[in-house]
C-alpha cells in the first residue's frame, strides 16, 4: 500500500466521523400540539443557537430546547408510503460561537389518529343454501388504515349473524366462514354488520352492511294444498269448456326449480278421458264435449302433479254427473228499472214505478199464473198483454226498509198448486232527506280554570237517518273564540290554552253538525262552558304601602285608616276570611268588620314616632292564600312636654362679671330643650322681671338665649343683677313654659359668688323655675339692697300674673274634663259596636 493510499483513508474516516458526530436524533410523537419541548442541544453544543429551517420546529437561542410549532406533524402527509421504516423530518442548526452546522433528524413515530374505513358501505355475497358447514368463501372488500405497526393492524367480526356466519383471517386474506346449516325456504337474505377494529391503545373501528343472499337449489317437490278440491257436482246439462274444478300444488323453490305440470292418470276410465280435459299449466278441469244426461254418473279422476327431479305427487277428484229434470214453468225478467247485478236499484221517496216486465216461460204442459206472496208490499203485480208488471204501489223510504225480497208465485190458474218460486231483490238508493239531530236540545260542559292545554270537555253527538255519505255527519264551531276546538269527526270539543275565570267565567259556542250529501243538510246546538274557579289569586291590597298619620293623643280603639283589601276569585276562594297585624308588638290591630286599622294602646311621640307594619290578608280558599302589604304610620306631636333648662343648673347660680367687659359681649347664656317637635319645641326666651328693675345693662336674646352686656358698665351698674328668666315653647294653642332666675354680680374681683335664696318677690308667682332646689327665701341676699317701691312694683305685677295664669288653667281644664267625657263616650259606644 503506497502513501497516497493511506492518505485518502485517513481523511475519509475523518470525515464520516465528523458527519456522525455532527448529527443528532430526536423522535416525537405526531400530531403533537405548539410548544411541546422535542430535546435539547445545550448536552452536546454550546450556545447560541440558530436553526436554519421554519416550519415543523424552532429553537431557544440560549437553552437550545427543540419545541413543536403550530404546524403540526402529520406523520401520514410526511410520509404516505407505510412500508417505510421510519418517518423522520431533519433540519440545520448553527451551535456555539464558532457557528458549526449541526444536523438534527426527527424521528416521527406513529399515534392511533386514523380511523379503519372500508372502500365501499354495502358488501355483497352470493352463497348457495346447500353450501356445507365450515365452508369459507374469500372477501375482496377488506378495510384499510392509514396508520402503521400495531395501530394500523386491523381485526374483524360479525354483528348480527345469527350464528350462522363468522370472520377468519389467514395472514392477509379475509374469509367469511358457514356456521349453520342454509335454508333459502326459511330465510333468503342474511343481513349483519361487518365491523373492523384497530390495534391501537384507544382502538377504532370501521362498519360496513354484509348482505348475504342465499341461492336456491331443487331441495323440495310439488305438494298438493290441503284445500284442493276432492268432489265436484256437474248438471246434466252442460256445456263443452264448462269448468268443473281447479287443482293446485306448490313447490317452496324458485324459478325452473319450481316450475310444476299436471296430467290425468292412466288409471282412470276411457269414459273420463272423453269427458274431460286437464290443462297442464293451471291445473283447470273443465268438459270436453257437450253433456246431456237421463241418468246419474260418477267418475273418479286421478291428477298427477310433476316437476324437475321430483317424483310425481298424486291426487284424486271425484265427479258427480246429474240427469237433467223435467220443464216447470219459469220466469222471465226484462227490468225496465235500473238494475245491478240482477237487483232493481231505486231512489227513495220516488212516485209509484214500473220495475220489470215479467214473462212466463215453459207453460205448454199446464196454465200458469203469476202472484205475489202476502207479505210483498208495497209491491203491486198486474197482467197485461199476457205478461206481467211489477210496481211500486207508493213512495218508498229508505229509512223505513234499504232492501226488499219480493217473491212471485207460480202456480196454476185453476188450483192450488204451486210450481215454484222467483224472489227480485229491490234495493233502495238513500237521498238527503234527513237533517242531523243532536242527542240533547243544549250541552253544558264545567272546566276548572288553569286547566292543561288540549284538555276534552265534551262530545256532541248528531244522528242522521240517511245511508253513508248522507249520514256521515261532521261538525265544527261558528262564531267561537279561537281558544276553543271541535274534532271534525268525533265531535270532541277541547280547549287548546288554559282558561282563566277572573278574565270570562262562561263561554257560549255554537256547534253546527253537517252531513256529507250535496246540498247538504245542516243543524245547530248550544254549549255553555261554565269555567269554574280555583283559588288562583291570593288576596290583593288597594296599595301595597300604607301611610297613615295619627296625633300621639290619640284614644284607644280610635280610627288609624281604612285598609282596602279585595280577592278577584269567587265564593270562599274570594272572600277574605282575616286581616291582621304580623307585629305583635305594636299598639294598632285590624277590625275586620269594617277593614280599619286601629290603635289598641296609647302612643307617645317622645318615645316612638313612627311605626312600620306588615299587614298580612288571607282568603277562604283550600288551600289559602294569603298576601301583605307594609303599612308605615307617623305619630303627630302634641304639646304635651315644656321646655327643660339645662344651663344655668340651679337658680341660685352666679356668675361674676367683670366691670371692664365690653358693651355687646355675651356674659352668659340659657340653654334648654323640648321633646316636643315642630313647632311645639320652637323655644324662645324672655326676661319678665329684674332686680335692680330698670335699667339694667343686661338683655337676652330671643332666639339664642344669649345674654349680652347692652350698655357700657358704670360705677352704678356694680353690684347683683338678678335676671327672671321665661322660656316659652310655640305650643298650640296654649303654649308651655319653665322659668330660671339667672344671677350675675358685676364687681372687680372675679371670685366666685354665692347665692343663698332667691328674691323676695319669687314667692308670689304661679309658675316656679323648674328645679326642685329652692333656697329659704327669708334669707337676703348677697350685698342686696333693693328700694321699697320696686319691691312692692314686682309683687303687684306678679300678682296679676299669677291670676291669669289661674285663669288660664281653670279654661284649660274645663275644657280638658269635656274633651275626655266626650272621648269615654265615643269609646264605650265603639266597644259596644265591636262586641255585637
């Protein structure tokens, strides 16, 4: 081996290694959805990563992970031949800083995504009836799957074979094998299901109909019908092709198999051959030749029944032969009527007609003459001209009698004896003269309301005389509200949507029962629905809040407000049996008798001044129904509370003012409050005595209660002020008040004073301040010093004020003691009317 040689050796193993190691496999299901991680290139090559290719695959540039795309791989387009091994997709990929190409192959491996189908939805197979049990017969018409290995290997069975078929499969060849014995009498066709199935994980399955016919073969011979005749009656007098009878056998194949012959056999008689004739396809017996016989004949035929590789089957007719009979005289009947098959066809209530011309026939040997029996009426039978007409004697009904016998006698002019008899049948033809009639003169049908759609509540029901077309009576609604229907045939009357009886409780329909004839005949009936009620509707209020207001001096058992309440129903279903007050804790209760609210116990607006109810109404109903209703009541106030001095606490309080305090300033202020509301609580102030008396550098306002400095403070001014204090509510029409005295001592030092009683003059007043508190009055006051005409000023006025308000009271409580008897009366006479 020279050096050259060793060379290129040398550099081809370098480079298929260097192919080898440049390559890398990867496998991945098929079908797989975006993103599913395939591998990685970070275990072999360093990053960055970059793939040539787009479509089936991309990389991460930093980890090298291999995903799927959102083209997914389809292993069947990549690669539609299945007898490749492998399915595999490849792909360029730039590694590490050097940029080297990598090769990277995908192996695609197979998932069940493909169903088994078969070329065709209909598989037909022709097997003879006498095919032997285990017989195998090749099918052309396997199912095919496009996917590979245990996935697209397919096995098959049968659906509805009965046991008479199965499945084999011999490598690649499919056969249908013969369970059970084939019988084309007993059933011709096999129908089943031929179901293919996969070897996938999750198996799927294809289906297509195997119909299998079974051929016929010659397993059966001709058999004679049980029916078939034995005996056969012929007249003496016959004519030639007159049929005597009819043999028949049956052979269960089909087509030539089947086909079957007759002949006589050649046991029977000469005589027999010469009389009559066999026909060969049909099996007819008929006479040969024209017969007339004297005397009697029997003659016994045998008939033998041939087909195809069967043996001959045998059967025998025995046929009587009777002599002909002497003439009697007989009838002969020319209608002049219209006729059908030998019957007179009439029209009711036709005028009296001529039906048929009768003539006698075969009176050489005697005198004959035609008669009707008694009971043929209304028939008439007159001679004329040697023969006879028959006719009705008057207009005939088909609703009395549709069919007539009338019988003609034959017997002789001059004796009793009678030769025979001719009945002609007399059909009456129906005509429209019969109106419908209703069983009932007016129908009445009862219907709860909220009743089922399509509900029955009655059948009508008309009768008419005529025949068929004329009595067939229909029937329908005129004039009537579409919520109605009537069967046109039955005359069933249903109601199609639920009624209601608050919106109509009666309906009256009208039903019109016609016939079929032309004109036809029509009548008319009433039917009243009375729609009956159900306790369908609860009772309803006449508002769903009430608002009531009331004064908080209202008496017991006095009126709050009326509370309508109504129920759209009827009888106890609408009639509200109780109203009452769900709280039970409120002061106000329902008086049913007049449906008024009223108040049970006394209310204080100070306490409560407003109450909210629920009213709740129940009806007579079974069961009830009941419904509320909120009822929401405001309490009026009364000026029953006076105003409460809160500041100053006590009337012997004191407050030192300073003499260098500004004029306009506020020293002080009254503070007090009324439960009362509106203008029962509009609290004013007044000051109604001072001491020193005028003038004083004091004033308050009205409003706010606020004392001020109204003038500049003098050397006069020092010393104790004492202010009486009226605070006044705006009560109507006698308004409420409390009185406070309020103390102030004007002085440079602004130690606290003292006070020990209240002014002289206090005592003499009606009204005392509101506190409980009162000093002694014999005690002075402090550094108080006050002239003997104020004093003796202040006691007059208080006087007088004292006497009004005496006055005042005395009004106030007279009126007060009417007010009361008069609402002890009102209340004892309501008492009395609610107790009866």
């Amino acid at each position: 081996m020279n050096l050259a040689c060793l060379f290129q050796r040398v550099l081809l193993v370098a480079s298929v290694r260097q192919i080898i190691c440049h390559t890398l496999p990867f496998s991945t299901p098929e079908e797989q959805v975006e993103g599913i991680k395939i591998g990685t290139l970070s275990g072999v090559y360093s990053p960055p990563y970059q793939l040539l290719g787009r479509g089936y695959l991309r990389v991460n540039d930093e980890t090298g992970d291999l995903y799927t795309t959102e083209q997914k791989i389809d292993r069947e387009s990549l690669c539609p031949s299945q007898e490749e091994r492998d399915c595999t997709i490849s792909d360029d990929v730039l590694v590490g800083p050097g940029q080297e190409m990598v090769k990277i192959i995908i192996v695609v491996e197979d998932i069940n995504d493909n169903a088994p189908y078969f070329e065709t939805d209909e598989i037909y197979l022709r097997i003879p009836e006498d095919a032997a049990v285990g017989m195998k017969v090749l099918l052309d018409n396997k199912a095919w799957d496009e996917d590979t290995g245990s996935n697209g290997e397919i096995s098959y069975h049968l659906e509805g074979a009965g046991g008479f078929f199965s499945m084999a499969q011999d490598g690649s060849a499919l056969e249908l094998v013969v369970e059970k014995e084939l019988d084309r009498e007993a059933q011709d066709e096999h129908r089943m299901v031929l179901v293919a199935t996969d070897g996938g994980s999750v198996p799927q399955s294809a289906t297509a109909s195997l119909i299998i016919t079974v051929l016929d073969i010659n397993d059966h011979c001709p058999e004679f019908s049980p029916d078939s005749p034995h005996t056969a009656v012929v007249s003496g007098v016959a004519a030639q092709g007159t049929t005597i009878k009819q043999v028949k056998a049956t052979d269960r194949d089909l087509g030539h198999n089947a086909q079957i012959t007759y002949s006589f056999s050649p046991q029977i008689s000469e005589r027999a051959k010469a009389l009559f004739r066999l026909d060969r396809v049909t099996g007819r017996i008929s006479l040969a030749v024209d017969v007339r016989l004297d005397t009697l004949e029997e003659h016994v035929l045998k008939i033998v029944a041939n087909s195809p590789h069967c043996p001959p089957v045998l059967t025998q007719v025995t046929v009587y032969m009777q002599p002909m009979v002497s003439l009697e005289p007989a009838i002969e009947i020319k209608f002049m009527a219209e006729y059908k098959n030998q019957t007179i066809v009439l029209r009711e209530n036709e005028p009296p007609t001529v039906l048929a011309l009768l003539e006698l026939r075969d009176t050489l040997s005697i005198q004959a003459v035609l008669s009707l029996e008694a009971d043929s009426m209304p028939f008439t039978l007159k001679e004329q001209a040697g023969n006879y007409l028959l006719s009705t004697s008057k207009p005939l009904d088909f609703e009395l009698c549709s069919d007539y016998r009338v019988t003609i006698v034959i017997s002789e002019a001059q004796g009793e004896r009678v030769h025979g008899r001719k009945v002609i049948k007399v059909a009456v033809e129906d005509v429209n003269d019969n109106a419908p009639q209703f069983e009932q003169p007016h129908y009445q049908a009862e219907i709860e309301e909220n009743n089922k759609p399509g509900v029955s509540l009655i059948q009508v029901r008309a009768t008419d005389a005529d025949s068929q077309l004329y009595g067939k009576v229909s029937y329908r609604l005129i004039h009537t509200p579409p919520v109605f229907s009537m069967d046109e045939a039955t005359g069933v009357l249903s109601v199609s949507e639920s009624l209601d009886r608050e919106q109509q409780g009666t309906y009256v329909l009208t039903v019109l029962a016609r016939d079929q004839g032309s004109p036809s005949l029509e009548a008319l009936v009433s039917v009243t629905v009375n729609v009956l009620d159900q306790n369908d509707n609860q009772p309803a209020f006449l508002n769903q809040h009430f608002i009531f207001f009331i004064s908080e001096s209202i008496p017991r058992l006095a009126q709050v407000g009326k509370i309508g309440v109504r129920d759209a129903d009827e009888g106890d279903n609408g009639k509200v049996i109780d109203v009452w007050v769900l709280d039970k804790h409120v002061p106000f209760a329902v008086d049913l008798s007049q449906l008024m609210l009223r108040c049970t116990a006394e209310v204080d607006r100070e306490k409560r001044d407003r109450y909210d109810l629920l009213l709740q109404a129940v009806d007579g109903g079974s069961p009830p129904r009941s419904s509320t209703a909120s009822v929401t009541i405001f309490v009026e106030d009364v000026n029953d509370n006076q105003p409460q001095v809160i500041l100053p606490s006590s009337n012997l309080s004191c407050l030192t003012v300073s003499p260098s305090t500004r004029m306009g300033s506020i020293v002080t202020k009254i503070y007090a409050v009324d439960r009362d509301s509106g203008m029962n609580s509009d609290i004013t102030y007044q000051i109604t005595a001072r001491q020193p008396a005028w003038p004083s550098p004091f004033q308050i306002d009205s409003h706010s209660g606020n004392i001020t400095l109204a003038n500049r403070l003098a050397g006069g001014d020092y010393g104790m002020h004492h202010l009486f204090i009226v605070v006044r509510d705006g009560g109507k029409p006698v308004p409420l008040q409390a009185t406070v005295w309020v103390n102030l001592l004007v002085n440079e030092t602004l130690e606290q004073c003292h006070l020990t009683s209240v002014p002289m003059y206090l005592s003499q007043t009606t009204e005392l301040p509101v506190f409980s508190q009162v000093e002694p009055l014999n005690k002075p006051a402090q550094s108080c010093t006050e002239p003997p005409w104020l004093i003796l000023l202040c006691g007059l006025g208080m006087m007088v004020f004292s006497a009004c308000m005496l006055l005042a009271a005395t009004v106030i409580f007279v009126r007060h003691k009417n007010l009361t008897r008069k609402r002890t009366s009102k209340k004892e006479h309501l008492e009395m009317k609610l107790l009866k």
